[in-house]
C-alpha cells in the first residue's frame, strides 16, 4: 500500500487569505509560447494506476537504482513503491510535480503562491485496493484511445523512460516513450516543469506506409478545488458546447450516483466510433435526435456548481479557473486540439472531499485527430499558475 506521502497528495488543502487581483488573471501571465528546450518539441502521454492490460512490448522492471545513476542532476529523484517508481521533479523556486512510473499518471503538482506557500493544484486519491494494493484516481492523465483503419484499437498504459533534460534552475522535462509494433504507432510523452507552468504534450508516429492512425480521447486534469460551488471558468463566452456523459478509466474520478454505462470510456470498449459520440439509455436503445444533440452556448462567467459533463468545439485557447474558496487561479491552455472537455461532479459533495474537484482538458471526442501514413501529430496542454 503506497502512503499518501510518497505521492505527495495534499487531500486537505488550507483556503489562503487573499483572492489576487482580477489582473492576475489576464493572459500577460501566460507563456509567450510553448516550452522548447535545445530546440527539441515536447510531447505527452499517461495510463492508469496498477496496469490494467499487457503492453504490445513488455518492459524490463523499473530499477530505481539504475534511474538514479543515470538521470541524476536534473532535479528529479525517483523512489520504488513495491512494482512501481515516483519520479520527483523539484525546482529552486518550489514548484514540484510527481509522476508515476510506469503509469504515467501526474498525482502531484505543487505551486508556489503570491502570499508564500505552495498550493497543490491536482486532487489525487488513494484507496487500498482488494488485494491490499494502492488505487490512485485523479491527478493528470492521458485518456486515449488509437484506432487502426482495420478497427483494431489501442491505448498507451505502460511507459519506458526516454530521457531527462533540463536542471532545477528553471525547467525540467521527462521524456516517456509507448508503442504498439502491430499498428506501427509510437506515442512520445514529455512532462515539463517550468517555474510557473506544467506543460504535457503528445506526440503520435504514425510510422505506416498505407494506413491512418485516428486518436480520440481527453487530457483529464482534476483540479482541486474547495467545492465546485465557489468554482469558476473565465473565458468561455460565446464557446459552443455538447452534453455528453463524463469519461471514465481507472484514473479518473466519478461519484458513485453517476451512471457509468452512459461514460465515454464504457462506450470506447463496446461500441463503434459513430455509436459512441451518442448516449444510449439503459435498455440500448438510441435516444431522439433532440436528446442526443443538447448543445448550447457559454456566458463569459460559469459557475460550476451544477453537475455537468460538456465538450466544447469552440472554446478559447487559454481559459482561468478561479477557485473563491481557495483563493487561487490555473490557467489551462492546449495546442493541437480543437476541443474542450469539462466535468464537475457538483456542489452536493463534503467540502474539500474526493469530490471537490473540476475535471478539464483539451480533446478530441467529438472530432478525432487523423494521423496519416508517415505523419506526426502533436498537441499540448499548459497549466499555468499565475499567482506569484
């Protein structure tokens, strides 16, 4: 059983004193561009807490001894936990992220604030499974799914360390790499700690002569947040946005009275690409067109109090969640993907519980990305702390 501890979990934030000013919140705190270090891109990807399926090439056991002599002097340290390994990211201006190898799963990014002290950003959850094992729900994952031409599907769930770059002083990237010899696809996955932003990018190989690649699925963040109710998105005005079930996998974290045969991950499985951009009924049977397509568009101001489950085709690249309970801001950002998924879990859950969290990432539900024979793709998300 992993102790909260080692994956630097903060369950129960502290609310800090002052709300920042409302300029705190405008886009001159953002990055002026994507992260590049020595002029090589960035990329990303995740999977889920124990290893739920086989990858296409197994990988040698994690030996926490080995990662230390090789990739020492760049800011991170790594620690075994039974069949797994935490990699530590530390900057001097205390910023720190926490990744799980070799899930990929982010349970941990600390910022530091205007007032002094860190604050968790990520709501990360840790339960002791059947078999005495630690389950993580939460954090930062990469949802995805990749589909041959002939329908055969895959997901990357295991990942093999690349490389590490950067030092302590101002930015650190790890490098993971995942692929699938039978669609000759490899997923590239660098994870970047910079002292104001943690960026996540993607990159897809698509190393085929003859076949396209289609990737569909959602960077999920669960923010954490004092209640949904004291919760805002900032920026969405005029966003176009579909209702459609929350996602579910293994990492991510769903009440218990939300219905999970209506979730996207459930629909992945077991049903076809066109079944699947439509909630079904309990009984399977396809609901009316008017059901199906409940679309809307936002106010500049959203409170997320009600529970809710959208994807937004036309959202802004930068968006603010401010947090009133908490008193703090993250500003998510993506490139590469033209859509916006969001969930709250709503406001009827115990303040800073399980559940005090906002679920955002950028994706590509409705409209999958296509990856040609001998193409690369590439997307990205930023999480940016604007509170210094």
């Amino acid at each position: 059983m992993a102790s909260n501890s080692l994956l630097s979990l903060n369950l129960n934030p502290t609310p800090t004193s002052k709300l920042p000013k409302d300029s705190v919140f405008s886009r001159t705190h953002l990055p002026l561009s994507p992260l590049r270090l020595k002029n090589r891109e960035l990329s990303l990807s995740l999977p889920l807490p124990r290893v739920a399926s086989t990858p296409a090439i197994p990988f040698p056991p994690i030996n926490v001894n080995y990662l230390e002599e090789e990739f020492s002097g760049h800011g991170v340290t790594f620690e075994g936990i039974g069949e797994s390994c935490v990699a530590k990211l530390g900057l001097d201006n205390g910023s720190t992220a926490t990744l799980v190898l070799p899930s990929g799963l982010v349970t941990s990014y600390k910022a530091p604030m205007w007032h002094g002290e860190k604050l968790e950003i990520l709501q990360t959850f840790v339960a002791e499974g059947e078999d005495g094992e630690a389950l993580i729900q939460g954090g930062l994952s990469l949802e995805f799914t990749l589909e041959g031409e002939d329908g055969v599907s895959w997901s990357p769930r295991n990942w093999a360390l690349s490389d590490i770059r950067g030092s302590s002083q101002d930015s650190i990237q790890v490098e993971l790499l995942s692929s699938d010899p039978r669609s000759m696809v490899e997923v590239k996955y660098i994870l970047s700690l910079q002292e104001q932003t943690l960026s996540s990018e993607i990159e897809v190989s698509n190393s085929s002569s003859s076949s396209s690649v289609r990737l569909r699925g959602s960077i999920i963040d669960h923010l954490n947040v004092s209640t949904p109710d004291a919760t805002y998105a900032i920026g969405l005005e005029g966003s176009n946005f579909y209702m459609r079930p929350p996602i579910l996998s293994n990492f991510v974290i769903i009440p218990p009275d939300v219905d999970q045969d209506l979730s996207f991950g459930k629909l992945w499985e077991d049903l076809p690409l066109k079944r699947f951009l439509y909630p079904h009924d309990n009984a399977g049977r396809k609901k009316s067109e008017e059901e199906e397509d409940i679309e809307g568009e936002e106010e500049n101001y959203k409170r997320l109090t009600e529970e809710m489950s959208l994807v937004y085709t036309s959202a802004p690249t930068y968006l603010t969640i401010i947090d009133r309970g908490r008193r703090n801001s993250v500003v998510v950002g993506r490139e590469g993907f033209d859509e916006l998924y969001m969930h709250s879990p709503g406001s009827r859950h115990e303040f800073y519980s399980k559940y005090a969290y906002i679920s955002v990432g950028p994706s590509a539900i409705l409209k999958p990305m296509m990856v040609g024979p001998g193409d690369v793709w590439r997307g990205a998300q930023h999480l940016h702390n604007p509170n210094l």
